[in-house]
C-alpha cells in the first residue's frame, strides 16, 4: 500500500515538473523574436534598446536586462521580414533585417565601441578639371549663395581679394594675382580672357576712344557732354554687362591655362551658362541703394533643336538714396 502510494505521488511531482517545464518552454516560444546583447569582449549589455520597425516606421522598442536579452511579443511573427535596431551608449549602433525563418533562433548582437580614434588615413589629390591644377570653380549653388549683383560680386571672393559693397556706378574689371594698380592693373586686366560657353568676349575692337598712337593713354578718353564715356577701353572687360541670372558655373584659371583658350596672359574665367530645360526660376536682390529683378526659362524645341534658355532682368542702382 504504501509503495503504491508512493508510485503514485512519484508520479505526480514528475507530471507537475513536466508541466512546469512545457509551460516554460511555451512561454520562451511565444515570446517571438528575441536575442542577446554583447560587447567586442563577449560581456552582456544591460540597458542597450532594441527596436523592431517595418518601412522606417517603428512598432515596439525593448531594453535588454541585467543578462544582455531583450525579447519581443509573437504579434510580429506574421511578418515575413522585420528590421531591428541595437543601440547602447557609447556604442556604435547595429541595424539587422531579420527574415521570417529567422525569428525562433536566438540573434546575437555585438557592438563595438564608439571612439574618436582615427584609422591610418591616406590622402591623394585629385584634379578636379583638366583646364588648370591652380582653377576655382564656383557652382550654381555658390552663386545663388553670394546673391550677386555682377560678376564682380563673385569673383571678389577668390583668395586674397578683398569683399567689398556691390559697385554698379562704375566700370567693373578683374585684375588676377597682382596688388598693381594705375596702368599695371589695366595691362593685367587685359591680359584676362573671359569665356561665356566656349566662346572668348573680346573688347579689342572698342571704339570708344582715340587712337594711343597719337594721343596717350590719357588723351585716349572720348568726352560728353558733361563726363567722359564710362567704358573700359584697353582694360579687358567691363563685368557689369555679363548677367547672373542664367550663369550655372564659373571657373577662375589663374595663371596660364591650357593652350585651348588662346594667349591669355595672366588668367582666363570660364563661364557656363544653364542648358536644357530648367523651370521658371524668379531672383530678387536687394542691397543698399541697387535692386535686381531677373527670371529665367529654359524650354524644349522638340525635334533635333535641343533647348533654348531666356533669360531677362532689370538692375537698378543708386549711387546715394538718401540725396536722389
């Protein structure tokens, strides 16, 4: 009696264990997706956050325990793939897309620490273009960054140049790697070729002055009226005839370029305007006494024509507001 007894009570504490067991076991199986949280050195990370989300949108977030586990609910198992994101203090964080065979195994994270400690680093140059190693470039970005008036207003910004106030009440020329000034500074201007989309804008053929021959440089000056003609004969270029509104780069060569742009003796502005078809585009500036009103439109011929870019403006300035 008493072995049947205890038979039956052996029994019995082996089903409640069993029980127990399937129940624990049940559970681990009903928690879904679950891992653990290491360091490079295999110890546990308690607190590291773990995030589960679907096309950048997040659904559930975790902390691991003291053990380094985090584990999610069985409502993501119908996924057929989830993207979990570990992430720790001062530790670089691990971003896993998991498949839906995935799910019942055990993901190990190991995190590595952050540190501001750099890597060999091997530094090559690069040209940027072929046209010279000395060249600057400024994109339609910087342009529309500067809000220029001229031309002017953005090359003033090449290194050792100095900033100054948009000037549109006098004749605008660029003089490159030179501190001359006087005659010096008109013969290093002249040397300066500015090309618009391949094509040289000259002003050797200018006739607003008297032949050098017989009169001078000074005696060359054509007078009005009142003043003498405001133009820049034996003096390059007057920048102020060059519009903003449908430049969408400028390259600055310094120096002698390559022999593709002729003879230019002291450096040459390569200027590319906008192709193709661009969407209205309006510009309004205003500084001090001068305003700037510009729209631009590029269009489609259709066809073999390929596209034709309008632009049109109105600049004004005053040379005091206050008076006039």
């Amino acid at each position: 009696m008493k072995r049947t007894i205890a038979k039956y009570f052996y029994i019995g504490l082996f089903s409640l264990v069993a029980n127990f067991i399937a129940s624990a076991l049940c559970a681990q199986n009903a928690g879904g997706i679950h891992g653990r949280v290491e360091d490079t050195q295999g110890k546990p990370l308690q607190f590291a956050t773990a995030k589960l989300s679907l096309d950048g949108a997040e659904l559930a977030s975790k902390t691991t325990n003291a053990n380094g586990i985090f584990e999610f609910s069985s409502d993501f198992l119908g996924l057929d793939s989830i993207t979990l994101e570990i992430s720790h203090v001062n530790k670089a964080t691990q971003t896993i897309v998991l498949k839906k065979a995935e799910y019942a195994s055990v993901v190990k994270v190991v995190l590595a620490n952050l540190s501001l400690t750099l890597n060999d680093v091997v530094v090559t140059g690069t040209i940027k273009n072929q046209n010279s190693a000395s060249s600057i470039v400024f994109d339609e970005e910087a342009i529309r960054q500067l809000q220029a008036f001229s031309l002017m207003d953005v090359l003033n910004t090449l290194p050792g140049r100095k900033t100054v106030a948009p000037d549109l009440q006098s004749p605008q020329t660029i003089t490159l790697r030179t501190s001359s000034g006087g005659a010096d500074a008109m013969n290093n201007s002249f040397g300066v070729a500015i090309f618009i989309d391949g094509i040289r804008i000259s002003n050797e053929t200018d006739m607003q002055s008297r032949g050098l021959s017989s009169r001078g440089l000074s005696g060359s000056y054509v007078f009005g009226l009142h003043q003498s003609v405001l133009d820049v004969t034996y003096n390059g270029f007057d920048l102020r005839d060059i519009p903003m509104s449908n430049i969408a780069s400028i390259e600055v060569i310094q120096g002698v370029g390559t022999a593709r742009y002729g003879d230019f003796t002291n450096g040459a502005i390569l200027i590319t305007t906008k192709a193709g078809r661009t969407p209205y585009n309006a510009n309004i500036n205003f500084n001090g006494g001068s305003s700037s009103f510009s729209l631009t439109k590029g269009v489609e011929l259709g066809g073999k024509f390929g596209a034709l870019n309008i632009s049109g403006g109105y600049t004004n300035s005053n040379d005091d507001p206050e008076i006039n």
